[in-house]
C-alpha cells in the first residue's frame, strides 16, 4: 500500500483555493478522506466571504444594527476538493454536502 499524505493533499487543496476564491478568510479544514476507490484525497475546506458592508460604517446606525449588518454580510462556504491519490495532481472541486 502507498504512503498516506494528506497534509500534502491539504496544502494543495488550500493552494487551490487561493486561486479561484481570492477574498477567502478564516480557512478551515472540515474533512479529509480518501475515496472508497482509493483514488481520490477528499479534502473539505471551510472559508468565509466577507460581502462589502456599508452600513456597518454608518455612525447614525444603532449599534445592534451594525452588529446584525455586519453579520449578515459574512457567508461561510463548503467545499470538498478532489486530488488524485496517486500523483497529488487537482481534479477539481465540489460543494459539500
């Protein structure tokens, strides 16, 4: 059997990441497991987009609504990358479920 990497297979997951969700923040590592054919790392990753808030900078706002402005502008994303056993090479990515 071959040698199980997968903080190699993390690094590469997060690598990917940077490339297509540059605005990602606060990355997490949800899961990681191999497929049941052996041929896939599934890496899940966690990151939050943080959407522009205008309102949060608005002193005539109560502070209870800047809270909740803020708040409502964050949104935390699942995603489970695909990276052959094999060669380490990205297969692409998924929405977790």
């Amino acid at each position: 059997m071959k040698e199980i990497d997968f903080q190699k297979a993390i690094n590469i997951a997060k690598d990917e990441l940077k490339k297509i969700q540059r605005d990602a923040h606060n990355v997490n590592i949800e899961q990681a497991i191999i497929s049941n054919d052996e041929k896939l790392y599934e890496i899940t990753l966690s990151y939050e987009i943080i959407s522009k808030d205008n309102l949060s900078s608005n002193e005539k706002l109560p502070t209870n609504l800047q809270s909740l402005s803020m708040l409502l502008g964050r949104r935390k994303i699942y995603k489970t990358f695909l990276i052959n056993t094999s060669d380490y090479k990205f297969r692409g990515f998924k929405f977790f479920k």
